[in-house]
C-alpha cells in the first residue's frame, strides 16, 4: 500500500494543507499553531472561523506552560491526550478528578454533577494554572464561578464542551464574561480531542514534540 | 446560572434535537443509537451523513460485545474515552499498545510507526474483537492488511482517523476493500473521541450507562 508511514511526514504535510483555510485570518504566528492544530485533531476546517479567543490568550497560555503551570481537565480523555512528556519537560503536570470515589460522594450529597464537583475541588490550586475542558459545561460553568466569585486567577481557561445542550451557552458565557484569558469554539462543535491538541499546540510552541532534549531558550 | 445540571437530562434532550438530522436516512433502531451519539461526540450534525457502516455492521458489534469481547486501540484517548464500567459489565477489556517500550523498540526496529507496530503485534488476539482506531491510518491501513493477508477475522473494525493527510484515504479503502465488518466515517473527520463514542454507543444496545446491575436479556 502506497502511503506515508512517518507520523511527523503527515502532521507537516496537514499542517500545510490546513494553512489556505486560516490564511484569511489575522492571527499571530503562535495563534497559527494552535489554529492549524485544532483544525487537524478535528479534521474538519470551520474550526478556523468558530474558534475564539481572548487577546494575548495563546501568549498567556504558552508563557505559563514556560513557567511550569499545571493543567486541570474535566476528563480523563483531556488528560489522555495531553502529551505528558512536553508537559513533564516543562515542569508541569496534568490533574482529573472526575473518576474519584471521592468526588462522586460530593457530587452526590450536593446533589450537584461530578464535573462540577471535581472542578470546585481544584480550589486555589488552580491559580496560576490552564483549565482544559473538553466535555462538562458544567465544569465549565464552574470555572467561570469561580474566577467570578472565589477570585480564582488561572493563567488561561480552554473551555470548549461538545454538544447540543448547554455546551454551546457556557461557551458563549466564556466569550462574554470573558473572566480570564480563554479560548474557545463557539456553537456545538469541541470535545477532548480539540481541547488536548490545543494544550499541546501551546506547548510545542516551547518543546520539540519528539525530542524533549531541550526547552526552546532555556537549551 | 441557570442551566441543566443532571448530565442525564442532557444528554437525553441532546439526543432529542439530533433526531431531526438523521430522520431521512434509513436506519434500524440500533444504528440510530449510534449515529446519534457519534454526533453527540462531535458536536456536528454533518457526520449523520457522512458515517459509512457496512450492512449488519453495527449488529455485528453489539453482538460481539454481548460476547464479552474484547477491544484494541490504536491510542490512548480512545481507551480513555471507552466506558470501562460498561465494558467489564458484558465481559470485556480494552487495550492499546503504542505507549509500550517494547513497541517503541520494533517500530525503530523496523522503520515502521509505532501505531503500525502495536496494531501488529495484537495478532490472533483480533480475532472476533472490535479494532477501533481513531487516529493513526497507519494502524488501520495495518489492520485491513491482516485481514486479508494474515486470515484475522475481527468482528468490527471501527476505523475513523482523523485528519487531512492518509486519514481520508485509509478509511476510504476500508470501505472499498470491506475486509469486515466496518463503521466508518468518510473525508477528514473523525478522532479518538468519535470511535470511543461509537463503541460506547453499541454498549449501551446492552448495557444501562450508570448502573451496570444488568445486561439485557441476562438479567
């Protein structure tokens, strides 16, 4: 069979081919990179005029990664995605809770969804940090609460929950409170998948992806 | 904030609003289930007519799965993605082997990709499993080539990678060569979380999502 058997051969050939449908965009070159990326993990080009976000966010996102920031998910599949070794290289290290028995117990006696129980749990923990959710609007929610009313102060918030209920009003609520910097898609288009190939994005914007020798400035 | 906080509820009404979108295509009940769910994962109702399923496919799943079967990724996320609960309910495991030293080592080996090398190396163990692949066409494209070279005889394939290089492609041979039983979805959509929905989706034919104290018809 005739087709191209190096993985990175195919991300740079992708990358090209997605470069027309962003083009007519103004975006910065690290915007690029998170852009072409998302539209890759989806393979579906109208991410480029759905996705939004806050001035400077890519910038913020990439100088807390540089920092060693640490990535809080809704979801396991989030945390499956996120390339553990660029984010290890870095100094960070990614957090679920969702699956704790502990978290369930919570949820249940506050009567209140595991998302959002496991997103509150975070506390302080997340100032400072990148929120990355992919599926719970409540998460989401939650997040956004929490910025508001317990004066948390994460770095950047990647809040893009999939479907058709709810996912596409806490988004909307992202762009317009706009409590941090976020990035998000509008509609009812995301999911895990977009949301760990946009954390990753940011990052190999200071880690090579295969080669974790060096740290781009700190060699 | 006033939104829906019984992710249940949600996803009840999620799967009411995608019903308009495949009511003109003919479908059994089953395949219903997971053509809405595929949707559901992606937040984008174009894939209702871009799924391709060979005839009895997704009967041929549920079928296996209610065997107790056993399911082979090509990555992480869609193990992440499987519902395990569900999954151990009817007598089944997951697995995914590209993170593993050893095929590392044989891929290097043999100048192949590591997707490929995983894949492979399940050998025999395929038969009558469920093959999903949501990312690497090097693994489908390696899964097709054991079935028609090798005798393995899966019970589905799942093959749904995404992207704009080699994806569309190695999906479009599944669908031309149908060495089995295959559910599919054409072009450059497709990804991790979109297979992990599909399989979770012919579960659920089987299995109630939150409480797993029955499988139908061995209550």
């Amino acid at each position: 069979m005739d087709f191209i058997k190096n993985p990175r051969a195919i991300e740079e050939k992708s990358m090209d081919l997605i470069d027309p449908f962003i083009s007519d965009i103004d975006l910065t070159p690290e915007e690029v990179t998170v852009y072409s990326r998302m539209i890759h993990a989806s393979g579906d080009v109208d991410y480029g005029h759905l996705i939004r976000t806050s001035e400077g966010a890519v910038e913020a996102g990439i100088k807390a990664l540089a920092g060693g920031c640490n990535i809080y998910c809704d979801v396991n599949m989030v945390k499956a995605g996120i390339n553990k070794r660029a984010l290890s290289a870095l100094g960070g290290e990614v957090f679920c809770r969702v699956a704790d028995p502990e978290i369930a117990r919570i949820a249940k006696e506050k009567n209140i969804a595991r998302s959002m129980a496991a997103m509150n749990s975070f506390g302080t923990d997340l100032n400072g940090s990148i929120i990355a959710v992919g599926n719970a609007p409540t998460a989401l929610y939650e997040a956004i609460r929490m910025v508001e009313e317990d004066g948390i102060r994460p770095a950047l918030i990647i809040g893009i929950p999939v479907g058709f209920v709810g996912a596409a009003d806490s988004k909307e609520q992202l762009v317009r409170r706009a409590p941090c910097p976020y990035i998000t898609v509008r509609g009812t288009k995301g999911g895990s998948s977009i949301v760990a190939s946009c954390v990753n994005a940011l990052m190999y914007n200071l880690v090579k992806r295969d080669n974790m020798l060096y740290v781009q400035g700190k060699k």
